[in-house]
C-alpha cells in the first residue's frame, strides 16, 4: 500500500505518492550485495570494532575493498555509463548504501567526498576536460579525495571562510588554513573552497577548486580525536598555485555549487544503517547479561529505551529513503535532506547514550580493557558521536533550513 506524503512543493492542494516497496530488481541487488559481502569480508569481520579505515594498519585492506568495489562497478553505479557508473536507479544507490554502512564496508568513497559529491558536481558544473580527466579515476577507484571547508573561524558560518585564491596569470594562489579535514592525509586531491573576491558580499566572492594535494606549500598535520582517532586534520596553504583551468564552475559563484555538494552530503542513509546494527547489538548483549540474577532484556525501562530507539531508527531510514525517491522523482530534497541529516545525527548520539545507560559504568572503560563490554565500542561510539551534529551542517543550521525552506518561515 503506497504511503502518501502531502507535497506542498508541487502544487497546491496536490500530492506525491512515495511507494515505500522494493521492487524485485531492487530486493535481487540487495541480496546479491550481501552475497558479495559475504565472500569478500573476513570471517571474523566485526563491523563495530575495526580500526579507522584511512590509519595506516587498516588503509590496504581498504584500498582492496574499494577496487573490488570498483571492479564491480559498484563504486559509482549511479553515475551515467560515459563516466565509468551503471546507471542504476537513485534506489539502487541507497540500497547499495545502507548495506555498506550497515556492514561497516570500507573504501566506499574514495576518501571523503569523492563519488558522495566531487564526481555528482562535476557532472553537472565541470569542463568535459575535468570530467574526462578526474572522473574515471574515482570510478577506477585510483584517486582519493578529501574537502576542504572548515576554517578555525568558519564553520556553521561557511560563507564568512578567509582562505584566499588571488590570480596571477594562469593560476590562482592560495593562502590560509582548513580545519577539521577528513582524509587530508591520504588524500591525492582536494576540493577547495576559496575566497577570490574579498570586496564582495561574503556568499558572491567564494570559488571552488580542485587542489592537487602533493603540489608544493600544501602542509597537511593531524588531528587526534577524544575517541584516540586520526581521521581529522588541518591543512594549511602558504603560496599554493593552482591552474584556472581547475576552477569548478565560475569564479566567484562558488558557493552555489557547494550547496549543492552540500545537499547530495546530507541525504544519506548510514545513520540507520549503522544505528541499526548498534541497536542489533545492544539487544544481544541485553539478552545475554545477567544483573541482579535476572536478564537485562526483562526490566521495563531497558525494553522501553530499546523499543524507543528502534522506531526512530525506522523513521530515520524512511526519511533517507523518501530523499532517494525525491531525487528519484527529479525532485530537490532541499528541506527533507536536512529533516534526514538532523534526525539521523541526533539518532546516533541517542543511541549511543542508549548503550552507556544500558551497560552501565563499565561502558565508559575502553577497548584493552579485559572489563570493557562491546570491546569498548559503545564508549567509542559516545565520544565519536558528538561531532555528527556538527559536522556537514550542525542541527541547528539544518533547523533553519526546515524552517524557511520547509515551513516558509522568516528568517529568524
């Protein structure tokens, strides 16, 4: 029975019908991506408790999976054949998502941002030189990326960043500093965003580049989190040259084109995914801990916090899942991905939460620890959280932009 969503977008008075079934090509992939999972994990693969997929103990594994995926075409199945994709369906590539994330699969984007937005924007804002020149990389799964947003002063506020891109005949020099960059230290290439006309208001005078990461006065230094991961760092650029031709769309529109990098960042479907296999195992470690001579799975409030988790974890997944059909439907989810990036986010710090009350004070102690239940991971997963509210646009951005995108709210 389709489930129908009110589309005040539409038309007035009207609405779109989002059938919320998987059709039989759809069900066959999944399992066909699960078979393949099956095959090519380790049989020991645990996927709550593998190091970070870019240190160094653990990148050859994921290099291997990523060109395994690749050799599949998996990589960047949506993407149209002439760039190296399958041109599956929108759907296909949430399914191929969510079972990714669910089994905690590395290597799925090159880095970050590579096939989740640098390859989607070329597409439709790049020269064919740099579409020919970097798009079949990604779908070879021979170059990684990373981006570069953050400022230590430009965070929600993205458009007040400083790093300046100043011309000088066929190139742009680039002068400052990004923070909080995810695989900057294993990344081939970067996509920058750049101040290149300081005179303008500050949302006209932004640009996007791609930035060879090895060209020379790129200095990339690591950030070691609460949880003891590397997988942020900062990047700092004295007189970096950069050639125009790879300026991303036109000078100082930059930042229409992030923004629609931003929209195709915030319409994923890991937050479930993921949550639902800390629910899953939360409910085994519930069923199988004694306390007080009785199963944690038979007191009320334990039951009750895991039921409450399991239905915003299936709400969470509807929404991701009514993004793929919007964009399906060659629609915007503008509002709706930040209704899916929100609740997803502030989800997995529930979750985690969840497990710290569940387990007790034996859940702060961390993996080594022969006491640590979960090998730690629930204490991990509590410090590592914090940040999904805040990275990608915090809740309180994405609040916002329910309210004047989704509402027709004033700006407050």
């Amino acid at each position: 029975m389709p489930i129908r969503f009110p589309r005040h977008s539409i038309s007035p008075g009207s609405e779109a019908v989002m059938d919320i079934q998987f059709t039989d090509e759809e069900v066959a992939f999944r399992e066909e991506i699960q078979q393949f999972l099956k095959d090519e994990l380790p049989d020991d693969w645990d996927p709550l408790n593998q190091a970070s997929p870019h240190s160094p103990e653990q990148l050859p594994f994921t290099k291997a999976m990523a060109d395994k995926l690749a050799d599949k075409g998996w990589l960047t199945l949506a993407w149209p054949e002439e760039y190296g994709g399958q041109a599956r369906s929108i759907m296909e590539q949430t399914v191929y998502r969510e079972e990714m994330t669910y089994w905690g699969v590395p290597g799925t984007d090159l880095g970050t941002g590579a096939i989740g937005w640098v390859g989607p924007v070329l597409m439709i804002s790049g020269t064919e030189e740099q579409k020919s020149e970097h798009l079949p990389p990604i779908a070879n799964a021979e170059r990684y990326w990373c981006t570069l947003y953050s400022e230590p002063g430009s965070g929600s506020d993205l458009a007040s960043l400083q790093t300046s891109a100043v011309r000088d005949g066929d190139d742009y020099i680039i002068n400052g500093q990004k923070i909080w960059t995810s695989s900057g230290h294993i990344a081939d290439w970067g996509w920058l965003a750049a101040r290149t006309d300081p005179d303008a208001p500050k949302h006209r005078g932004i640009s996007l580049f791609m930035l060879d990461m090895k060209s020379q006065g790129v200095t990339v230094r690591p950030i070691v989190n609460m949880a003891g991961s590397h997988e942020f760092n900062e990047v700092y650029f004295d007189n970096v040259r950069v050639p125009k031709g790879n300026l991303v769309g036109e000078e100082n529109r930059g930042w229409y084109t992030l923004a629609v990098a931003l929209d195709f960042e915030r319409s994923g479907v890991g937050y479930s995914a993921s949550a639902r296999r800390t629910l899953e195992t939360l409910v085994k470690y519930a069923k199988e801990t004694e306390r007080n001579g009785k199963p944690l799975s038979e007191d009320p409030i334990v039951r009750h916090k895991l039921a409450e988790r399991k239905i915003e974890i299936e709400v969470s997944r509807w929404l991701s899942y009514q993004v793929a059909w919007m964009q399906s439907q060659d629609m915007v989810p503008n509002a709706e991905a930040s209704m899916s990036k929100l609740f997803g986010t502030e989800l997995t710090q529930k979750v985690a939460l969840t497990g710290m009350d569940i387990l007790g004070m034996t859940g702060q102690l961390s993996k080594g620890s022969k006491w640590a239940p979960l090998q730690g991971y629930i204490q991990r997963l509590s410090l590592s959280s914090v940040s999904s509210t805040i990275a990608a646009g915090t809740s309180e951005i994405q609040r916002d932009i329910i309210a004047r995108r989704g509402l027709g709210l004033p700006r407050g």
